[in-house]
C-alpha cells in the first residue's frame, strides 16, 4: 500500500516540487537563522536530492536518442548536477560568513532600534541625541527615541552641526547654510548664510565651516525665531577638509586633510601638523587620544597630548573597511560596514578586540555618547541602533587585531 501511494504520480511531483522550492529558499533561509561555519555540505546534499528527485519524477520518458535514456540514469544525473550547485552556493555563504565573522567574536547586547526614513550618510551627537544627515534630509533623534524630521526639501546636504544652548541645528550645503529648531517643532529652517560649506564642527561654543575656498569661524546667536551670524575670522583653504572635531582636553581643534592632520586653537591660530600613513575619512577626540578611520587601512590611534606635535602611536586593520570610529575610555568603535561594528581594546601597545556588534546590517558611522550608549547608524536598514553592550558576555574568545 505504502508502495501504491510513494509511486502515485500527483504524489512524487508534490514531492518533487516541495523539495525544489526547500532548496530554492535556502540560502535566504541560512541568512535569516544563526551564521554557521559550513554549509557547503548541507547546501550540496539538499540539492543533490532535491533536483535528481524532481528529475526523476517528471521524466516519463524522451524519445530524444542520448546516453543517459533511463529515469534513474536522468535523476543521477541531475542530482549530480543539482549537487554541485548547491555546493557552490554554500560554499558561497560559508564564504560571506567568515569575512563576516573575520573582524572578531560577536557581542550580545541590548539595543533600540530606531527607523530614520532615509539613507542616512553621518551622524553628530550631542547631550540628548543625534542629528542624522543622508539622502532624504536630517533626522534629530532623542535619547528616547523621539525622532523629529528635519530639512525634507533640502538637497545637497553635506553635514550637520549642533549647538543645543540655542535650540539649534545647522545643516551646510555647498550653496548656504540652513538653521533649524532642534527640538522646537514650532519654529521653520532658515538660510543663515549664504556661503555654503562643506565640513562643519562646534569650536568652544563657534562655529567652524569649511567652505570649497576657506576656513571660517562664526559666532552664532538667536533672539526668538531669527538666527544671527557674525564673522569672528577666517583665512584660505583650497584643500578639501574631510573632517573635523575638537577636543575639550586642550582646547583644541582637529582638520582633517586626505593624509593631513591639523591642530588649531578655538581662535583658529594653526598649531601643528602630522602626516597619516594614508587618507583619512573621520576623526574623533577622546582626552589626548584622537582616532582617525582610514578606509581599507583600518584605524589610526594617535597621541594628541602635545597638539603641536602629534604622533601615531597604533593601527587597527582588523575590518576590511574601517568607515568612522569613536574613542571612549580604553574601547574604540569602530564602523565596518557589513562587518558591523567592532569593540576594540587600544589600553595597550596593540589593539586587542573584545567583540562585534553584529545585529546590523551596514554600519557607517558611530557615536558614543556621554552615558556610556552607543550609537550605531545602520545604512541599509535606515535606521540607528542606541545600544547597551555589554562587554562581559562574548559569544567566543576575543581575537588580537590583525
């Protein structure tokens, strides 16, 4: 009986179709479960399985003359053939998951996700939140997770900066530059000045916006709703700033240059100089430490505590690409795309890594803030993750940086 029914037409195509469609969705399947190590094999044998035992079943004979004439000689064949193709395909995920997991051991951890409802590109922190830019405008996110849209109808938006004591944040564009209420959704933007810029950081309280031609410093102010500007100085820069930031250890403002770290004063008096192993994409201060994430080179820890001359003291290359980093304490945090977000312990002559955040999927930029959250800006998911690691609870042994 049992016989009658396996061999019953409807039934072995049933089958047949089932177990295609099971080896069909596999791979989107792995992805969604826990990563594992191999899955060639696995990936091989269902589909080896799955295509002979389709082949087998639909074939009812061909008058077509060739080698294989049989119904088992076909279904050997084609799960021979189906066999190597899931081979390759696993071996394809077992791949993408080792240059996942390349960067280190996983973290677990806890975390709030917060969609933004754009792409977003870099972000800026401050006491109570993040202002997020990227392709749709800005987003102000709250340490609640309170997001509020800003600059929808901007285009073109190159960075953001906030200065909380005046309720404001200050989108640049190449063409003006554009305020916003921070958390008053009462009030609209206005331009506030019609030179445009690029990179922008808060210098103690000012404004410091690097245009396509020059580095300026403004004093900003407000009464009410109108936002008001005044030149405290300025002078030439025809290279293109990347980044920059300042350090409330000394005083001291950072420009980054492709390969060129500068120090200044809050008065924009140049101090020093160092020359970086490569280019530069971001830098981030932390006492008298200062981070800078240099792409493919990974990270570059240097030793601030005399301005006027700084020194690379360390290197981090233990991601493929490092695309931003924060200091905080003895841990670094570095952006690693796909890779997610590596934790790294530089309190000693080399890096040493304590574990991955990983429950992301494009990490482009990070920030942690003063409670000791961390911010993680997620590309591709469109959203920002406030997260509580908890770095006692490694999923594995830490690995040493490569």
């Amino acid at each position: 009986m049992l016989t009658g029914v396996i061999g019953s037409t409807g039934i072995r195509r049933s089958l047949a179709l089932v177990l295609t469609l099971a080896v069909l969705a596999g791979p989107e399947m792995a992805e969604a479960q826990a990563l594992k190590k191999n899955r060639r094999w696995l990936f091989a044998v269902g589909a080896a399985i799955a295509v002979g035992v389709s082949a087998y079943s639909f074939n009812e004979g061909s008058s077509v003359n060739s080698v294989c004439t049989s119904k088992a000689c076909v279904g050997i064949v084609a799960g021979i053939m189906g066999g190597t193709v899931g081979f390759l395909i696993g071996s394809e995920l077992d791949s993408r998951y080792s240059r996942r997991m390349a960067a280190g051991p996983s973290l677990e951890y806890e975390f709030q996700n917060v969609p933004l409802g754009l792409v977003p590109d870099r972000m800026s922190g401050f006491a109570s939140g993040a202002a997020v830019v990227g392709l749709g405008g800005a987003r102000v996110v709250l340490r609640d997770g309170t997001v509020l849209s800003r600059g929808a109808r901007v285009r073109g938006i190159e960075d953001s900066a906030v200065l909380p004591a005046l309720d404001l944040l200050v989108l640049s564009t190449f063409s003006n530059l554009i305020g916003f209420p921070l958390e008053d959704d009462s009030a609209q933007g206005q331009v506030i000045d019609e030179r445009g810029g690029g990179t922008m950081e808060v210098f103690a309280g000012q404004l410091a916006v690097a245009g396509a031609d020059s580095l300026r410093l403004l004093q900003v102010g407000r009464q009410e709703d109108e936002i008001f500007l005044e030149r405290l100085g300025a002078f030439e820069q025809t290279d293109f700033v990347t980044d920059m930031t300042f350090s409330d250890f000394g005083r001291i403002g950072w420009l980054l240059v492709e390969d060129r770290l500068s120090s200044y004063s809050p008065g924009l008096e140049r101090l020093g100089e160092v020359v970086l192993p490569a280019s530069g994409r971001t830098v981030r201060a932390a006492g008298s430490r200062l981070a800078v994430a240099a792409g493919s080179r990974g990270v570059f820890l240097l030793d601030a505590a005399d301005p006027t001359a700084p020194r690379v003291v360390s290197e981090y290359t233990g991601v493929r690409f490092a695309y931003a980093a924060d200091l905080a304490g003895d841990l670094l945090y570095v952006a690693a795309g796909p890779e997610g977000m590596a934790v790294v312990d530089v309190s000693g002559s080399e890096p040493r890594v304590v574990g991955v955040a990983r429950e992301v999927r494009f990490v482009t930029d990070v920030v942690v803030d003063d409670s000791g959250a961390v911010w993680i800006l997620d590309r591709d998911g469109q959203r920002v993750q406030i997260a509580e690691l908890d770095l006692q609870h490694v999923a594995g042994a830490t690995d040493p940086a490569r």
